[in-house]
C-alpha cells in the first residue's frame, strides 16, 4: 500500500463513517478491535464501528510509520480520541490488515491498549 493510500484509510476512519469505512473492505472482511471477539462482514465491521463510535466524540490518526510485506500492510499510529466529556486522550496503535489483489482489505487488526480512553479520572 502506497504512503497515499495509507493516509487515506486513516483519513476515511478518522470521518467517523463506519460506512465509508466499510467500503474498504471485502464482502467476507473480518475486523479484530483490541481483544474483542472478530467481526465478520461489511455490515457486522460498520455496527461494531457505530457501536464503538457511541462512546467516543471523534478521533485522529498520526500515521509515525508503515511498512508492506505481500498483501499485509502494518502502521504504527498514535491515535488521539475525544472522550465524551471532551477530554482528548492519546494511545499508540498498531494496525495490521491484508488487502486483496482488488484493493479491498480482507483482515483487518487493531492492537491497543484503551484503557485510558474509559479512565475514570
């Protein structure tokens, strides 16, 4: 996946469409969000988004580096959410995801700690 490509998945997750999302992804596609039991298919990928989305007020991704071997594409991101109380807090995040010869990404990996995101505090 090209630097321009990159930028742009991260770019359409940062819209907060989980629709948008999702038309980057293959039919079959299966998402796997932190520990969280695997999402699989458009439609299953774009309602755990929405359901995610719910208890954030936005985000932003800053892609600090990528790499590509064969179809997977790997990103270390620091990602900056909005708590609902307003309060932005930051984590690092490695995303991990395979993308088919049609461009589409069938696998799809979210590794993250975000814990401080629902802290008490």
């Amino acid at each position: 996946m090209s630097d321009d490509e990159v930028r742009h998945l991260f770019q359409t997750v940062d819209t907060f469409d989980p629709d948008a999302f999702a038309k980057l992804l293959a039919e079959d596609a299966t998402m796997v969000f932190g520990n969280a039991e695997p999402l699989v298919g458009r439609e299953a990928v774009a309602d755990g988004l929405r359901a995610f989305y719910a208890t954030i007020g936005g985000l932003r991704h800053r892609i600090v580096r990528h790499w590509r071997v064969g179809a997977d594409s790997i990103a270390e991101t620091e990602v900056t959410y909005r708590r609902l109380d307003g309060k932005d807090v930051s984590a690092a995040a490695v995303t991990i995801w395979r993308t088919r010869d049609d461009g589409l990404i069938s696998d799809y990996r979210i590794f993250i700690d975000l814990a401080p995101l629902y802290a008490t505090t």
